[in-house]
C-alpha cells in the first residue's frame, strides 16, 4: 500500500455501542466466566466506611485488584481485613460501572500468615529490640520549655500548617525550623536521615518531630526502614515520632523518646501553654516573698537579742551581701540580655547565608517578626523587673532605718557603758567613784558616779 493510501471502512452494518452498552457487556463477560473464583494476595490500604463495608486492595509482587466485602458479608469473616495479611479470597470479579473499574467482590477470607511487609516489619522490630535499640533507659525527657523546635516532614500539606498553628496557639514566638523532606516513595529515607543528622549535629534545636499524615503500611514503610530508626536513636536531642494516625505504629515510633498518636498531638506535647509558665512564675513569686519576710522576722528577733555593736555589724554584712546580690543579678541579667540578642543576630545571619539559594522571604519575615516581638516583650520585662527590685530594695532600706539603734538615740536615749565596755542596764552594775562612758545620738561622754539608787 502507498503512502497517502489509508482509508477507513465506513460501513454501515457495524455495530457501535455506547460507553454504557460495552460497560455492561465487559460486566456480563466477567461475572459469567469468573462467578465462583478463589485469589490469593495480601491486603493493603485498608478502608472501612461507615456503612460497614470494607473497601482494600489485594496485590502481589506483580499486579493488584480492587476488593470490597460488603457488610452482610464481613459480619461472617473469621478475620477483618489488615494491611499486610495474607489471604486467600473467595468471591466474583465485576465491574464498578459509574468509574469502569473491574474489581472482586468478596465473600470469604482465609488468611493465609502474614504479608512480605508485615513478615520484614516484625523481623526488624524483633532485631532491634534485641540491640537494646527501644530501651526505656535510653529514652530521654523533653525539655522543659524548648525554645527552639525543628520539624522533619514534608513542606506541603497540612502536617506542618496543623502543628505551626497549633504551637503559635499554645505559645507564641517560638522559633520553628522545618527541614523539608520527602516523606514516601524514593529519596525519602535519605531526606530523613539526612534532615535528623542535621538537627543532631548543628545542636540548633532542643527538640525534634519527625512525622507525617497517614495511610497504608506501603505510605508509611520508609519509616520501618532500619537506617531511619538507627538515626532517631543515634540523635543527639530529643525526638517526638508523629507518623499517621492513632492506630498506625512504625519502627521511628519505637526508636523515638517519645511517640505522639498523630502531628497536632505532638504539637501540643512538645510545649506546654503559655499560661501554664505564667502560673509557676508566679509561685514563685510568692515563695521569695514569703522567704523575705521570714528572713526580716528572724533579722528582728536577732536585733532584740543581741547588743549594739553587735547588731550594727550583723545589720551592715546582711544589707551589704543583699546590695550585693542586687548588682550582681542586674550584672548577670545584662549580660544575659546581651549574649541573647547576639545569638540571636548571630542566628539570623546564619540562617540568611545558609538560605540564600533558596526563596526564604517568608521565612525571614517570620524570623523578623518573632525576634520583634521577643524585644518588644523583653524591654517591659526588663523593666518591670528593676522596678521591683527598686521597691525590694527601698523597702529593705527603710526597715534597715526603722531597726536602727541610732533612732532610738536620737530620740533622747544614751546607751551607758563600764571601762571594760560591758553596758551599763542597773544602777547595782556601778559603784561611787566609778568612770562610766556615756554614748549619745551624737558624740560620747565620761562620766563618774557620784550617787547611786536603786529606783
């Protein structure tokens, strides 16, 4: 035949069918040649709706069908459909006409041990719990208030939107790093570890999640793999696993210090709302000034106790040691406040060299923002702070003035004293002749006893 030759055949007695007529017709072909059929495979992505029917796949290492078992027939099953468990299916193959999808229709399951997946998931659970690897004495708390939180999951999505929002819910300005990752398929398990490493050895963290959404235990498989779970245990801060939902466990999960049934839920486990701080802070608050007024009691009672001299020299170390606590802690709150905001700068210049490849104007406008309002926060703090400390000391101050023994001389009164400087309280203490040293508000007088009562 030439080029240019082609023709089609146009006539008229062919049959042409509709997408529905040759939908039913490939229906009645296979439910008439495969009505009573046995497959066996392994069961994956899992569904149950909430009518009762069971929707899953059934697959093996060269192909996959569709699978549903409908409710009147699930209620007889021996066993529910789990990802990983291999079966052996009776039913019929059909066809879903409204999506042209042929599927299995199923009526009995046998299952038949479990899965290659589930088979190399326990294995490898088996192995490391072995090596010592999930451990509790090797599991390390979180700290207490973290600052600085890094994140290992994917950059779209709502994982990380869901646990951004939820920290900023809980408590605000709080510097969060993502590490951006894949977080199935290939690649992704040397994201991950590299993403934990990372964290691990820049120390820019206190604490790391490492998490993603659900689904199927093929969805989740990179985080059964050993050299991810080797890399949790080996980090050098804290790690929260957040992988799926409730019900979904991963080998991350046992390697992990702590696992979180899902992403929002580590969120909120890994750092506590701000009114929480707010309340310890204020114990204690009360717990000082209950220790101060304890103090000034027990300062009063040594005061009536003792003599002058004494209680002079025990008035000037007290107050002196008190002065000088106050300046050191203003010495060592300056210069906390200074090597914050160098690290900080220090921080935001790192960062801005180490993501200039990258479009990161969001990000710095996040940065900025957060350090802005650590300063606008910091600066009334700092304030506060002095002030209180103004009014501590003051306070100190006047009842150091009141306690005085020198007020009470100057309202009249003179303290008398012997030659061998022992005070003079009775007149019997003094004999006629005596030369007695007489100490007034302002100056000293010598004195000699020239009468004595007893009245």
């Amino acid at each position: 035949m030439q080029q240019g030759d082609l023709h089609f055949d146009t006539r008229n007695d062919q049959k042409i069918f509709t997408v529905c007529e040759i939908t039913a017709a490939i229906r009645d072909l296979l439910e008439s040649e495969f009505f009573n059929v046995r497959i066996e495979g392994e069961i994956s992505n899992t569904r149950k709706a909430s009518s009762g029917h069971y929707y899953f796949t059934l697959k093996d290492e060269h192909a996959q069908i569709r699978c549903i078992c409908f409710r009147q027939n699930a209620a007889y099953l021996k066993s529910k459909p789990v990802d990983g468990l291999k079966v052996l299916a009776r039913g019929r193959v059909g066809v879903y006409e409204i999506r042209g999808d042929y599927q299995f229709y199923i009526e009995s399951l046998e299952p038949q041990g479990i899965g290659a997946l589930q088979l190399a998931f326990e294995q490898m659970k088996k192995k490391l719990a072995a090596e010592g690897l999930f451990d509790d004495e090797r599991k390390r708390p979180l700290p207490f208030f973290p600052q600085r939180i890094g994140i290992v999951t994917s950059s779209t999505g709502a994982v990380i939107s869901d646990m951004v929002r939820v920290m900023e819910r809980r408590f605000q300005g709080l510097i969060i790093s993502l590490y951006p990752v894949r977080v199935q398929g290939q690649g992704s398990i040397g994201d991950i570890v590299e993403a934990l490493d990372y964290f691990s050895s820049s120390k820019s963290v206190d604490v790391v999640i490492i998490g993603r959404g659900g689904g199927s235990l093929e969805d989740l498989w990179t985080f059964n793999e050993e050299v991810v779970a080797r890399s949790v245990a080996r980090s050098a801060v804290p790690v929260i696993s957040a992988v799926g939902h409730q019900t979904d466990f991963t080998i991350t999960d046992f390697a992990a210090d702590v696992r979180a049934s899902t992403p929002s839920a580590a969120a909120e486990m890994v750092i506590r709302p701000k009114s929480d701080f707010e309340e310890i802070v204020q114990g204690f608050h009360h717990q000082i000034d209950q220790s101060m007024r304890f103090r000034i009691a027990l300062w009063h009672r040594t005061l009536n106790q003792t003599g002058f001299e004494q209680a002079k020299s025990l008035l000037r170390s007290k107050f002196s040691a008190s002065w000088q606590r106050c300046d050191e802690q203003g010495f060592c709150l300056r210069q906390a406040i200074t090597r914050h905001f160098r690290n900080s700068e220090h921080s935001i210049r790192t960062a801005k060299d180490s993501l200039m490849s990258r479009d990161v104007r969001l990000s710095l406008a996040r940065a900025r923002s957060r350090l802005e309002s650590l300063s606008n926060y910091l600066g009334p703090s700092i304030q506060r702070h002095f002030e209180k400390l103004g009014i501590v000391l003051d306070s100190l101050d006047r009842q150091r003035e009141n306690l005085s023994p020198l007020n009470v001389l100057g309202r009249g009164y003179a303290i008398v004293h012997d030659d061998k400087g022992i005070v003079v309280r009775k007149s019997n203490q003094t004999t006629v002749g005596d030369s007695l040293q007489v100490r007034l508000h302002r100056g000293r007088l010598r004195v000699h006893v020239d009468e004595s009562t007893s009245q």
